[in-house]
C-alpha cells in the first residue's frame, strides 16, 4: 500500500480529534456495507 500524500492530513494518522465526525461516519457507513455485500455473496 503506496503512501498518499493527501493523507498526511489524515486526523486519524497524526493522532488528533477529527474534525469533521461526518465524513468518519460516512466512511464507517461504507464499511458496513461493504461487509454486508461481501456477507450476501458468501452465502
């Protein structure tokens, strides 16, 4: 996994509270639905 520069300001890597909590959300969102879909098509 190549390192991003964008990510430089990634709340996340420099260990700082987040900034914008909707955009975490939004992404947590993704995850699960990701894991779902991936869920479905196991079974």
């Amino acid at each position: 996994m190549k390192h991003d520069p964008e990510w430089d300001d990634d709340p996340y890597i420099k260990g700082s509270p987040d900034p914008n909590p909707s955009g975490a959300f939004i992404c947590v969102v993704m995850l699960i639905l990701f894991a779902i879909v991936a869920w479905l098509k196991c079974n």
